[in-house]
C-alpha cells in the first residue's frame, strides 16, 4: 500500500517545514514502514548548513526516518491522533553524507513492543547504499497526556 503526502498529513502531526517523509512506499501497521524523502536545495536548512556545501543534518536525518516509523505506529485507527514521542536514541551511526538531489529511502521496523512504549529500528539508503541507521525508543501519548 502507498501512501501519498495528503494520507501521511492524516496519521502525523508534523508539517511543513518539521514534515520529512514525501511517500509511504510499503506499511504493514504497527509492525514496519519503508518512506521516501527527495532531499532538494530549497529546503531551508540548506542556508546554512553548509554554504557551498549543502550536507542534509543528521539529526534532520534521524526525524525522517522516525518519522516513517511514526507513520507505522500511527496508522492503525485506535492509534490515530496520538503523538509517537522519543524515549532514546541509541546505536546511531552515519555511513554517508545526505545532499541535495538525493533521495533517503528508510525502511523502519517495530522490534518491541510493550503497552504503548516501544523499540523502532531504522535504515536508510541512498542508492541503496546505506546512510544511516538507528533505534529509537518511543511512547504513544495523546494531545491530553503531554
């Protein structure tokens, strides 16, 4: 199943300019996700980081690819309208400089699970190559519990 912008709007409550993830290429719900992100020279970071040599920021590289997670642990309809929150980051590691014209797939996978707090793995490629990977421990809350 692909997910276009307009469905990805539905499940996260990011936007524009904290929204990373463009398509949902493939999702089995609260299990795994594989998203897109074109990375292109006018998005803002760019600015600065760094003049005449654009690099994407890791940590901009770490919330897409949470951000597909998100979209995994979100999807299922009692889930919707809650907000995935990180807990931790661990096992991060950068392969591969990101850049303008590039394309960050990440494929995302729920390994634990216990209530509503959990273990996100994630990769991600370009040209598949790896790029980056981490896990991430995240919680489930709603708009009333922050």
């Amino acid at each position: 199943m692909i997910l276009e912008i307009e469905d990805i709007m539905k499940i996260l409550p990011h936007r524009p300019p904290m929204l990373l993830v463009d398509r949902i290429l493939e999702i089995d719900p609260f299990k795994s996700a594989t998203g897109l992100k074109n990375i292109t020279m006018n998005e803002p970071q760019f600015a600065g980081h760094f003049p005449n040599h654009p690099i994407m920021p890791g940590v901009l590289q770490l919330e897409a690819m949470a951000q597909v997670g998100g979209v995994a642990m979100l999807y299922p309809e009692e889930h919707r309208g809650k907000i995935a929150l990180f807990g931790g980051m661990n096992n991060i590691k950068f392969k591969k400089m990101v850049v303008p014209g590039d394309t960050l797939i990440t494929k995302a996978e729920i390994v634990k699970v216990r209530g509503l707090i959990g273990v996100l793995h994630t990769d991600g490629y370009v040209d598949d190559k790896l790029v980056a990977m981490a896990d991430f421990t995240f919680v489930l809350k709603g708009h009333d519990e922050l």
